[in-house]
C-alpha cells in the first residue's frame, strides 16, 4: 500500500486526529407518462384477482385514482385474506411498465408506500433539520461517506439509509463494512438515538421500512419490470420519505458508467423524484452530475474508505469534495442554516478542514461498533482494513506515452474490479473488501512516458487480458482542462 500512502503524503505514524489547516446503466421505457387522465370513481370490486385485472385495465386506459394506489399497495403488504399473490402484483407492475403513470399517481404510489410500514419519528424541536442525500450510483462514488458526517457537523440531523453495490457500481453499505465491527444493521430505535446524540447514523434499510417496496422490487427484478420511471422513482423516494426528511439531494449521474447512460433519461428521472418527493411534503433539489470518468481515484471498498477519510481530513480529491460541498451546500441553505448556497458550500468545506467532520465520522463508526483503536494511526487503519495482507498483491502500470491525460475510462476499470471480486456480479456473492483500483494520474496532469498511471490490488496473478483492460482505459493526448462534474441543478 505504499503507493497509496505516498499518493496522499501519510506517514505510518500520523493520528488521524491531528491539526488541521483552515481551510448499472438504465433505458427508461418510452412514454412513461402519457397517462394523464383521472377518474373518481370508486371499484365495488372485492376479489383481488378481479381486483389487480381492473386496476391493469385502468392504467392501461389512462383511468387511475387514489383507490386504485391504495387497493395495490394493500394487495402488495396484507398478511390476511387481501393479500394479492406475485402473478396479480405482477399484472398491475407490468401494467405500470408499459403504460406509465402520470406523475401525481406516481406520487401517490411514492406515498403509498412509504406509510406501508414503519416511519421514523422525530422531536419536533429538530425534525426540520433532519436530511438526506440519495445518488443513482457511480464508479469511486464515495460522497456520501465524507458527506454525512460533515452535515451533522454542520447541525444538521442524518439518518442516512444506503444500499449495496450490485453490477459494476458499489454501495456505501458494501464500503462501512470494510471498517471491521462496522454494523449497518441497526433497530429502528437505535437509529433515532444514535441520530439525536451524534446527529448522524449510516444503516441499512431496516425489515419494517417500506415493506411494500421490498415485495414490488423482487417481482420486477425477476419479471423484467424494473426499468419503468415510475417505478425507479416510487422505489428510491418512498424509502427517503419513510425517514421523515425536511430536506433532500438527490445525485442523479450519466454517462457511459451511470446507470442513466443517457443525460435526457438521467433528466427526466431527477424531475420525477423531485415531483415524488415533493408529494411527500419534502423539499427535494436534484443536481445532475457526469460518470464517465471515476470519482476520485480509488475503486473498491477498502481503499475507497481511506480516500472518504483523506476528504474528512481536508485532503481528498478535488472532484470528490466539490461533490460533497455542493450537495452539503445545498442542504444547509434548503433547511434554513445558512443564508445561501455559497455559504453553505463554505461552511461543509470547513468542517472537512478543521477536523469536525472527520471527528463526528469517528464518533458515529464507533457507536456502530468499530474498535477506537482502528483510527489511532493510518498504520492501524490500512491493517484493519486489510491493506497489509500480505497475500495482497500490488501491480503497478505505466505510460506507454507521454502527453496530457485526456480520459479515463470509469465502466472499463470497474468491470475490472468487478472482476478481482471488488463487486457482485449476484446478489449472492461475497466481496473482497481490499481488491481494488488506485489511479494516480488526474484528468488533464502532464504524464511522461514510463510514469506509474494506475495502482491495482488484487489476489494471486494478474491475467494478461485484465492488464489489457485496465491500461486500455487511459487515454493520452494534447493538453486539456478538468471540467465540473456539476452539470445542472433541477428543482
């Protein structure tokens, strides 16, 4: 791991804790909402299989109302009589697939579902400071990690709810666990409390949250069902909403390594949370961000822990804390904290700087279960890690010219590191928390020919084929500019 630490200038002696200066890709199906007449009228139909026939023909025929959301979701959780078998919620999903719903049944659906299980609560002196961030996933997205300690640093509340990586793209989850003893796997109350006293929690979604969504995924994911807007917005924003949110960011990426290849779906899917969200009475922006190249510069789990901990201490890459004081930004000026954006964005970029940040980070893995002990040195971290195995094997590649870095291909290093077992190709598959990709060249740095480009972590030996990949993924040419990965902001 030498080549990391000498990437970011530690020393195997340094505290963590010490001064500071100051300062899956998606093809959404068309026509998604061209369904936009209501009827009131009310079903006197009680049998469910006659039931889910009548509402299909509804949204088939543009004819949805608020009876028809409730009787699916009802359909979708009854443990009694009511409940609908898989091949009658199915009709109605592939219904919603083909047709679309008009947005404000989306945002009843989004609705519905949330009130179908538990919701967290709040003391009303604080609840209007309680937010959230959600992204659709990316190569090194590693934002929220350093971003929800930040907030809460900054007086804000964070029961933030993640999920695991599936396919080329990693989850927060996947990464908080390569910290040993981190337990994401909290109780609905320990999660209130944890937030109360230290402002922040970074769980898994728990049994009883959104149990209507939980059924629904499972059938579209094995029906073919899930690439439907409607759908992708209910499913996200109804868990964000069950956490009783005053304020929202929602990081929607395209670009060869987004979900959303394509910037007009990525666009219509950030206006669709937004309006669902918004049904839900919370006040949502979305900021659309581009993934073609990766996010920082590390692609794991591990290593990308220890670049969420480099940001924290003021130190991380530029890309990623503009990410992270963008979106924090935003959020302390929607819940009224601060006066303005750039205020805000100041304040998140302080608190990575003067060490509260990192502190609150700390704290919160601590409280979920993590030895203090982890964080007295990098020595401790990269050996708790797993970084100094010595069965971990570091392969470095070189220039094979000389110029400017022009382009470094996100989707093709991380189906590499997909390949080393950094990620699941199943829901089922384990992961390898310290394989990896370290890149150590930025976008538009002079290289020279020979020059190390990319650190790979890996077990036993590289193939050929994979070294291939991976040095095929950097482009060099004439010189060239860094561009924000910002591209716009909506709502």
């Amino acid at each position: 791991m030498m080549a990391y630490l000498g990437h970011h200038n530690w020393t195997p002696t340094t505290s963590l804790v010490g001064p500071m200066s100051k300062y899956s890709r998606i093809s959404l199906v068309v026509g998604q909402w061209s369904n936009s007449n209501r009827n009131t009228r009310k079903s006197t139909v009680s049998d469910p299989t006659m039931r889910s026939a009548e509402i299909a023909r509804n949204i088939q025929r543009g004819e949805v109302d608020e009876s028809d959301i409730h009787d699916l979701i009802q359909g979708v959780v009854s443990r009694d009589g009511g409940r609908w078998s898989d091949e009658e919620v199915v009709n109605v999903l592939q219904s919603i697939f083909e047709h679309g719903l008009e947005p404000e049944n989306t945002g009843r659906l989004t609705a519905g579902m949330m009130q179908s299980g538990e919701i967290l609560t709040w003391p009303e002196e604080w609840r209007h400071l309680v937010v959230d961030k959600h992204s659709t996933g990316g190569v090194g997205d590693k934002v929220s990690i350093p971003l929800a300690p930040a907030l809460a640093a900054c007086g804000l509340k964070v029961p933030m709810i993640s999920g695991r990586g599936l396919g080329h793209t990693g989850g927060t989850l996947d990464k908080l666990e390569s910290i040993p003893g981190f337990n994401v796997q909290l109780q609905t109350k320990s999660i209130q409390d944890q937030v109360d006293e230290i402002g922040v929690a970074m769980v898994g979604q728990t049994e009883d949250l959104v149990p209507a969504d939980r059924r629904m995924y499972a059938l579209r994911d094995v029906t073919g069902t899930v690439a439907s807007l409607p759908l992708i917005t209910s499913s996200i924003v109804s868990k964000k909403a069950a956490e009783s949110l005053s304020a929202l960011v929602l990081d929607v990426k395209h670009g060869r390594a987004a979900f959303m290849t394509e910037r007009e779906d990525a666009m219509r899917l950030a206006e669709a949370m937004v309006s669902a969200a918004t049904h839900c009475g919370i006040h949502t922006r979305a900021i659309l961000t581009t993934m073609d190249c990766p996010l920082g510069s590390a692609i794991g789990n591990a290593i990308e822990i220890v670049e969420s901990i480099e940001t924290l201490r003021g130190n991380g890459p530029s890309d990623l804390e503009e990410l992270v004081c963008a979106q924090g930004g935003a959020l302390l000026e929607m819940v009224g904290i601060v006066e303005d954006f750039e205020s805000g964005s100041i304040a998140i970029l302080d608190a990575l700087h003067d060490g509260s940040a990192l502190e609150r980070f700390i704290e919160m893995a601590v409280t979920q279960g993590v030895d203090p002990l982890v964080f007295e040195s990098e020595h401790m971290l990269y050996r708790s890690l797993g970084l100094l195995d010595p069965e971990l094997n570091e392969t470095e590649l070189k220039c094979n010219s000389e110029g400017h870095v022009i382009h470094i291909d996100a989707l093709a290093l991380a189906l590499v590191a997909l390949d080393l077992g950094a990620g699941r190709k199943e829901a089922t598959d384990t992961i390898d928390h310290a394989v990896g990709i370290l890149v150590e060249v930025d976008i538009g740095e002079s290289v020279n020919y020979g020059q190390t480009w990319v650190t790979i972590h890996h077990r036993g030996k590289l193939s050929e084929d994979l070294i291939s990949r991976v040095q095929n993924a950097l482009e060099i040419g004439n010189e060239t500019e860094p561009e924000s990965r910002i591209d716009t902001w909506i709502g």
